[in-house]
C-alpha cells in the first residue's frame, strides 16, 4: 500500500520517552498531528512476538484498534553478532531490575553491563560488531497496515560513553565513527540511525518524498 497517512491525529504507540522524542523530531517536518499512546492512556500490549516486525505489529494494531486513531509504533533492539543477535526482540527485557535485583523498572547500565559480561567471557578477541535494528509499523483501525524496516551498524564499546540518547547509546558506535551514539547531539542521530532508515522508507512510501 502507499500514501495513505493524512490529516488525521497519529497516535505514537511507544511508552518509551526517549524513543518519543525521536520519532517527534523526524515525525515534525511532515506536519503531521500526534498524541502519544501514554497521553491517551492506552495500556502497553504484552510483546510476545518472535521477530521486530511482530512486536511492532502487535503495538501499532493495539493503538489503533483502541484509539480508532491510525497508530505508529516502534520495535527495535541491539543484536550483537558475536552472541548470535542477541539481545534482539529481548533487548528491553535484559535492562528489567528484576532480572538483576527483584524490583521493577528498567536499569540501562546493568543491561549494557550484561552483553559487556558475556562479550568478556568469550575471550579479549570477541568479534564486537553489532548492529541497531528498527521496524515502523503504521496500523488503520480498519485492519490495513505498512512496515518498514532500518538498520545501523557498528560495533561495541566499553566503559559507556556520552550521555544523549538513550537506552544502549553509550555502548554503540556507528560504523566509520569513533564516537558512540550517546556522544552525537539529536541531528547528528538522526542523519545516521536505524530510526532514520525506517523513517525514510516510510517517509518515501506514505509521503512520496
Ligand atoms: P515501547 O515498546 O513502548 O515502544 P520499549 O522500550 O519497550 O518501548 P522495545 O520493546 O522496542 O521498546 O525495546 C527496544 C529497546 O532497544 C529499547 O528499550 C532501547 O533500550 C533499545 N533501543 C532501541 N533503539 C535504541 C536507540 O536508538 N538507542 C539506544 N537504545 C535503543
């Protein structure tokens, strides 16, 4: 399908603040009107999918279907090639406290600590590369949906570095780049990110641009 976002109020289905800002900014030259999914109170759906595109699905259709507002949502995560892609679709889940200390909400050290730890245990020579994946899925509250999908590769480093960004910036470094995502300001993130490529699929596809 294609070109099919308008005028109406898209609602951003993520309860992730730092991933809102993001999608705002690259949303914003498209003027197009959003609210997001925790300003209208919509619950976050269980992520039980296998893959991104799952996941993305499952958020995108939630909003949409109790909204009745078209829905964008994001399902993204780091796979690092070295552990087989992981954390992947579980990225979220290896920063859960309770997975380390029992008590709820999310510790981005202990979970960028954590790939740090298994990248140690295969020895000083492990291969660090890694990459970003992103899927956008826009679903209509008639059922239709597009999915797009983006990537930034790059590799990892420790100790974390830089404090923009979110989640696993301080560890990853963009290919061709010595500096990690958390050392780039917003434009300079967004000109490069796994965000970004999704977003210009999209962009290309429902704006013509
Ligand atoms: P929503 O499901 O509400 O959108 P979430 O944080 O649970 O928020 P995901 O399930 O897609 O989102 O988890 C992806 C995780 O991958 C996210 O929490 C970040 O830690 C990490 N991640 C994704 N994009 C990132 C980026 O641009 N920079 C750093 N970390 C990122």
């Amino acid at each position: 399908m294609s070109g099919r976002l308008g005028s109406e109020t898209l609602v951003i289905a993520t309860h992730n603040a730092g991933k809102l800002k993001e999608i705002g900014a690259l949303l914003a030259p498209y003027g197009i009107n959003c609210i997001s999914a925790g300003s209208l109170g919509l619950p976050e759906p269980a992520e039980t999918g296998k893959t991104f595109v799952d996941n993305a699905l499952i958020k995108a259709r939630a909003a949409a279907e109790s909204s009745g507002l078209p829905a964008l949502a994001d399902d993204s995560g780091l796979c690092v090639d070295a552990l087989q892609g992981r954390p992947g679709v579980y990225t979220a889940d290896w920063a859960e406290r309770q997975w380390f200390e029992g008590k709820p909400g999310r510790d981005w050290y202990l979970a960028m600590g954590k790939v740090e730890g298994l990248l140690a245990g295969l020895g000083p020579d492990a291969d660090r590369s890694c990459h970003f994946a992103c899927v956008l899925a826009i679903a209509w509250p008639d059922g239709e949906h597009a999915v797009y999908e983006g990537r930034a590769m790059g590799t990892l480093t420790w100790p974390p570095r830089g404090t923009m960004g979110f989640g696993y910036d301080p560890v990853f470094v963009p290919k061709g780049e010595t500096r990690t995502f958390a050392e780039h300001d917003p434009a300079e993130k967004h000109a490069i990110s796994h965000r970004a490529d999704a977003f210009a699929k999209l962009v290309a596809e429902q704006f013509g641009a």
